[in-house]
C-alpha cells in the first residue's frame, strides 16, 4: 500500500538519524539530542523498533539533572554545527548539572511519559515493557515535581517558561512584546550557525530576537542555572498553556502508568487537581465569548492575545468540557486557523489573522508536524473524527507531496527549514498505523 511505502520511508529517514543512543532531530541543522523532539520520535519508533525508542528516552533521562530538571539538549560531544555550544552553555556551573555529559541549562515541555506509554503499548514482550516503565517512572515523577514547584513557586498550577526556547514554540509572536521590553546588555560577539545550516536563513529568527535569547541565556547562567534564586528577579516569566497542558497530559499517562507498575498516584492525582482547577482562569481569560486559551505574562501581568497553535493545543490534554471543546473546535472551521483557506486543513503556527503572521518564518506561521499530531489526537479523544481525519490527511498530504520538512507553508505546502526531520517522520508514521495510544484521559 502507498501509506505503507511512505511509512517505511519514514522509518529509513529515522535509521538514517539514529546515532547508537539517540535521534537527531536533523542532520544538518540540530546535531545533538533535543528532549521533546526524543519523545515524538521515540512514539514512532515504537512501531519499527521498539528497542531504540526505549534507548531514546533513557539516554535523555540519563542526563537528568538533580533537581529533576530535563535538559532541553543533551550535547553530541563530536558535533560543533550548532550554537549556542556545550562551552558557550557552560552549565556544569551548576551543581545540579550531570558530571558525565554536556547538558543545555533549559528545560522543554514535558511529553515523555506520552512516549513511555506508547513504548509500552506497543511493545511485543510486556514483561521487558514493564521493566522499563519501573525504571523510567521515578525519573518522569522527579521532572514532573520539578515543574510544579520549581517552575510554579507561585502554586498556581501553571507552568512558568523562562526562555522561548524553553517552550519549544521558539520564535512564536507570543513572546514579542515580553522580548522586546528586555534591557539587553553585555553580550559578547557570537557566531549563529543555524543560519548557515538552512537553505533560506531569511525563515529564522532576527539578530535581534537571536541577542535576546542570548540574553537570557546568560541571565541563567551568571545564576549557575539555578532557577530557584533567579526566578524573583528574572526578566522573562510566562505561563505557558501549551506547557501546562502537556504537563496535565503526561501525568494522566504517568496514572496509567502507576496502575500498571503498582506505583503511588497520591502526588500525581494532587498536581492534577491543582492545574485543572486553575487551567480556564489562568489561561482562558475571555470565556464565554472567546474559547481560546491564551498565555499569561507575570511580568506584565497581563494575558498575551496572540492566536497561535497555542491557543488550541490544550485539547490534547482533556481539560476542556467537551462544551468548551465544541467551541474551539468550531473555530478551527474558520479561515484564520486554515479552515478552508489553506492547502491543507491543519493547525498553523499562529493565526492567519494576526498581523505578525508569516506563511514561512518559523513559529510564526508555517503548519508544523508536532503539534498537529497533537491536536489531531485531542480531537479524536474529544469523538470529532471528521475534523482529525483532515488533519492527518493533510500531514500526509505534507509530506508525499513535499517531503520530510521541519515545517511547511500552510498556504502552498512548500516545505522549509531542515529536511529529513525526525518528529516530522516519526509522527507520520504514528498517524499512519492510528492504533489510538493517545488517549490522555
Ligand atoms: C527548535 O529550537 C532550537 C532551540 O532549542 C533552535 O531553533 O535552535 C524548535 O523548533 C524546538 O521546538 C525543537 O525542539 C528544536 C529541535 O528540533 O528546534
């Protein structure tokens, strides 16, 4: 069958990026170990090769950090195409951070416990499937207590993000104005590679967002990373919805999970009441007029009314009513978010309405595969089968048409960014064999 060819496609490509313990997210433009791009290629790997997704995950927890800390980066020591460098990082300042590998100082969101189901769903020897979900359990557990203290000081069961990289959704308009209010200052002369690394650098981010993540990045490390002391002071707090949600998500895994090894749920069951209860105050400030969920700027203390993939993704997580789900979803009809006015029927980055929308720059416009897959499972999880079914038809539409992309331009489905993308195959092949692992709640 044609799907089958493109899913073997697909799984050639993740060969190709595997490097003995982990997947690039790309050959040329990410050569190191990149935490939520391990997790989505870890859920498609369990369908070819259930034992490197369970490498995978492990190799990334390995670089842990002790106050349970996921880096965003786990460093491939023999790679030097990408900046900022383990030296540049230089996060062995901090006394958290692993001795025997080379680590970023940031985190990413927190989908991992979604892999870990799927690896055990999936796997074909339960017994060797339940040995690796009693050793990775403790691990998901201490990352997700970090998150809800350490990135939550203020309880209120909401995730803080210190860093657009932190996000993952790196140069969305979300963080524009918290960005541009930055005094930015001492940074010393760098050399981006990313720009090199991509056939059209106009697609990536400016110098001058660039100088502010550098910014950042040296805010943390002249705290050594520690994250608890610089937090009061920090220039850049936002909760993130796209972050929290996928944190209630994974803990609702993290329960199957307890059930399955005979594990504790009193800590999990007690975060998850927590951000439920305060999810639609904090990041849906509009309600009932306006479904969509919307970040919150602690510094400006105001919510951020950018419409971005953003906006819908905590649909995966099962927090809306099925009455406040209809409502988001009836807004996915509209031309704004690709209803009917794009090539494909997916998600965009952020609205087609908003004036900062560009059809190719990156997070600010371009249809990308991650988060599509996320919605598309929300949506089934939610019964709405026909919306779903477009999103996958236009994922692999995407990519028999155009190829294996980082992302794609909603409007032409011209591919951009990196090629041979792993999350980009890994989830098509997930969609492809559609065998409903998905289900948060
Ligand atoms: C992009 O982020 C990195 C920084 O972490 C970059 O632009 O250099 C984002 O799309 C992020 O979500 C992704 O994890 C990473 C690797 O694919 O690339």
């Amino acid at each position: 069958m044609v799907l089958d060819g493109l899913a073997d496609k697909a799984s050639k490509i993740l060969a190709e990026n595997w490097l003995g313990h982990f997947t690039i997210p790309s050959p040329s433009l990410y050569p190191h170990q990149w935490s939520w791009d391990s997790a989505f290629t870890a859920i498609g790997n369990t369908h070819y090769d259930v034992s490197r997704s369970i490498v995978e995950i492990e190799h990334l927890f390995d670089a842990q950090w002790k106050n349970g800390m996921v880096p965003h980066i786990v460093f491939n020591e023999k790679a030097t195409s990408y900046f900022p460098s383990p030296t540049f990082y230089d996060s062995q300042k901090s006394s958290d951070a692993p001795r025997h590998v080379k680590t970023s100082g940031m985190t990413q969101p927190s989908v991992h416990a979604i892999a870990a189901y799927h690896i055990y769903q999936n796997h074909p020897d339960q017994k060797e499937a339940k040995e690796f979900l009693k050793r990775i359990f403790p691990k998901l557990e201490k990352f997700h207590e970090y998150l809800m203290t350490v990135r939550d000081p203020e309880r209120m069961g909401a995730i803080t993000v210190m860093h657009p990289w932190e996000s993952g959704m790196d140069n969305s308009p979300i963080w524009d104005e918290a960005l541009k209010r930055l005094v930015v200052s001492d940074i010393p002369e760098y050399q981006r590679k990313d720009l090199i690394n991509v056939s059209d650098p106009s697609q990536r981010p400016d110098h001058a967002t660039y100088d502010r993540f550098i910014f950042l990045l040296l805010t943390m490390k002249k705290h050594d990373y520690n994250h608890i002391d610089m937090y009061d002071d920090y220039p850049f707090k936002i909760k993130s919805s796209t972050s929290t949600s996928l944190l209630y998500a994974s803990n609702n895994f993290m329960l199957k999970i307890a059930d399955i090894i005979d594990e504790d749920k009193t800590r999990i069951l007690d975060w998850q009441s927590r951000i439920k209860k305060n999810f639609d105050k904090t990041f849906c400030p509009n309600l009932p007029k306006d479904p969509l969920y919307y970040d919150y700027d602690l510094i400006a203390e105001e919510h951020i009314l950018k419409q971005t993939v953003g906006s819908i993704t905590p649909i995966y997580s099962g927090i809306p009513s099925k009455e406040h789900a209809d409502r988001i979803v009836n807004m996915l009809g509209d031309s704004k978010f690709c209803g009917t006015s794009c090539h494909v029927q997916m998600v965009p980055s952020t609205s087609l309405h908003e004036k900062e929308y560009t059809p190719q720059l990156y997070w600010r416009g371009p249809v990308w595969i991650n988060v599509n897959w996320l919605i598309w499972r929300g949506l089934q999880n939610y019964g709405y089968k026909e919306k779903a079914e477009q999103i996958k038809e236009g994922v692999i539409e995407l990519v028999k048409e155009h190829g294996f992309y980082e992302y794609y331009d909603a409007t032409t489905g011209e591919g951009y960014g990196a090629q041979n993308f792993s999350w980009t195959a890994a989830l098509l092949i997930d969609m492809i064999k559609d065998l409903g692992v998905g289900t948060s709640s």
